[in-house]
C-alpha cells in the first residue's frame, strides 16, 4: 500500500540537498539518483537494510523513463519513476553504462 511521504533531506551518498516533490513521494536524489533501501512498501519506512540503492539501468515505458536499482546491501532490486527534476546527465550516464556511484561520493 503506498503511503505518501514526500520529504526532503541529505543525500547519503553525495551530500546534496534535496528538496521535497510536491507531486508524489521524493526516494532518491535528483542529483546522483540513488536511494536508500528503507521501505518495505513504498513510504512505510519498515525495511530494516538501510543499504543504498545504487541506479544501473533505465528503462522506458509508457509512464516514462524509470530508475532499476540493485542494493549494495542485500542485492535487492528495485524500480523507480524518475522524478521531473533528475540530473539528465547522470541519467544519459546511467542509459550509456558509464555511471559510477563512487563519482559522486562526498565524505562527511
């Protein structure tokens, strides 16, 4: 059951401030797109992993183009609509096979 949460925060993995939607749930970062696995159903925020959810591949349907990602965690894979605000670079990275989630790792 989708329980809307559309929140902003800090992206773990490249710091990059993220702000909410305002048209659906915000799951990942707009700038390097990842996500953390924390749902079990979208929004409930039950999921005990917490792994980061790395994008490998889009693909295009007639809802647009939509994020797979793999956890680094557990493996689990995952699938996202992009969000109206998502880098296209990173994007056009990720269709060409040349996105690298360490690209945009920033330390504390």
């Amino acid at each position: 059951m989708f329980k809307k949460l559309d929140e902003g925060f800090i992206c773990d993995v490249c710091k990059n401030k993220v702000s909410k939607l305002d048209y659906t749930s915000r799951d990942h970062c707009n700038k390097c797109l990842c996500s953390l696995h924390v749902d079990n159903e979208p929004g409930d925020r039950l999921n005990v992993c917490h792994g980061i959810y790395v994008p490998y591949d889009i693909e295009l349907n007639k809802k647009g183009k939509v994020i797979v990602y793999k956890c680094l965690k557990c493996g689990q894979i995952h699938k996202n609509i992009c969000a109206n605000d998502d880098d296209f670079e990173t994007i056009l990275k990720i269709m060409n096979k040349t996105y690298n989630y360490k690209d945009y790792l920033k330390k504390d």
